[in-house]
C-alpha cells in the first residue's frame, strides 16, 4: 500500500486529490488508490507489473528508483492469495490500482491440512541486506517482510550492523562502492558472529567466472539480478 500511495503521489501533481476506497464483498476485502494524475497510455496497462517499467513523473523530472516498485507489490499480493489490478481511462485522466486480498475468516473456513505447511513458511530468520540502492534494498526488505530484515547500503555500516545483528543470512549486492561485494564477503566469514551465515550474493552478472569469484569469497549462493522473490525465499527456508 505504500508504494501504491507513493506511485500516486510521484504522478499527481500538486494539490491533486488521491483516494483510498475500501470495501467488503462477500469473502474478499478491495482496496483501491485513485489519482487524477498522468495516467497510463492504454498501450502501457499490461506492461505495468513488469520490473523495470516507469512512466514520465508529473513534473517531467527525471525518473528515481529501478521500476521495480509494482512488481514487488504483485509478488506480494499474490503470496497472500490476492491479485492487483491497475486500470486508467488514458493519458492525462489519471489512474486506479485496485487490491483484492480474503478475509481471514474464509482463509480459515477453507483451509484444511495448511498447519504444518505454515510453521515451515513462516521461519524466522535474522537477514541482512546489503545494496547502495537504496530502492533495491529496502524493496527486497519488504518482499522479506516475515523476517527480521535490517538494511545496509555500503560495506563499513554492513560490517558495523553485522557484529551486533548477528544475521543468519547476508544478501550483498557485489557491486559496491568502496568495499566491494566479494571483500565484504571475505570481511564477513572473518567475522564471528557472521561466521556461519547464509551469504547469498546478488549480481547484474552471471557468467562461470562471476560465480566461481563469489564462491571463492564466501558466498553459498549468487542470484543473478533481478531474482525471482518465490526462489529467493525458497531458498532461505531451506538454509
């Protein structure tokens, strides 16, 4: 819901008005955001969960972020069983994203042998995740929202969240300014208390070479960006 409000507001311009409607239909609870801000060009709905795709703001600016903001928002609908919507009359008539997520009571009312499935899913990890991304980091934070994420966005304040965080995973992005993924990750398994951890490593490359580097530097795992969320929590879970 955040992003979605923060979408509305980085479209619309000044003093324009943003709604939030919520209504209960039978089993299910819609949430819709409204604007009346630049719209989306009909050509550009279907396209719009897709990572990377940004439209012009309404001021004209240049863009912020990676344009992965709605996609980690259909990824997290849909592991609650819900899906998004986004719908405009056109370019300039602003837009509507529309959420439809059940009511507990007929989670509850229709689920039969999900106990044992959901103690497995709901793991408690302690997970630090390392980007200069900012955007990256902290949206790779909410796809990992049933953990205990902390975020670090260089590699002197991983190292300083490390020694007292005590992570059971490390998600670093190797392309750091100053010390780089594969040095963090060699300063990392120097560490104590991040010894043992999980370090998965993130990359915009994925050849022989890349990950023959990563694994020598500590790392168990390197994803090549952008990773699929369902893989990378499966993954933790069977770490």
């Amino acid at each position: 819901m955040s992003n979605l409000l923060d979408n509305a507001i980085k479209y619309s311009g000044d003093g324009s008005e943003i709604t939030v409607d919520v209504s209960a239909r039978h089993d299910r609870v819609q949430i819709t955001v409204t604007d009346r801000g630049v719209g989306i060009p009909t050509s550009q709905l279907a396209r719009m969960f897709e990572p990377y795709v940004q439209l012009a703001p309404a001021d004209g600016r240049a863009q912020s972020g990676l344009g992965i903001g709605l996609s980690v928002v259909r990824n997290l609908v849909d592991m609650h069983g819900g899906h998004v919507t986004a719908a405009s009359d056109g370019a300039g008539k602003g837009a509507r994203f529309t959420v439809s997520l059940s009511t507990t009571r007929a989670i509850g009312a229709g689920a039969t042998n999900v106990a044992e499935p959901s103690k497995q899913q709901t793991r408690r990890l302690r997970v630090l995740v390392v980007d200069d991304n900012r955007d990256a980091a902290e949206s790779l934070a909410m796809v990992l929202h049933r953990h205990e994420v902390q975020c670090a966005f260089d590699g002197e304040t991983a190292l300083s969240i490390a020694r007292q965080f005590h992570a059971d995973a490390i998600i670093l992005d190797l392309g750091l300014p100053g010390i780089s993924g594969y040095e963090l990750a060699r300063r990392l398994r120097m560490l104590p208390e991040t010894a043992n951890a999980v370090l998965v490593a993130l990359s915009g490359y994925g050849a022989p070479d890349d990950l023959r580097r990563s694994r020598d530097a500590g790392c168990t795992e390197h994803f090549v960006k952008p990773v699929d969320p369902e893989v990378l929590i499966a993954f933790l879970q069977r770490s």
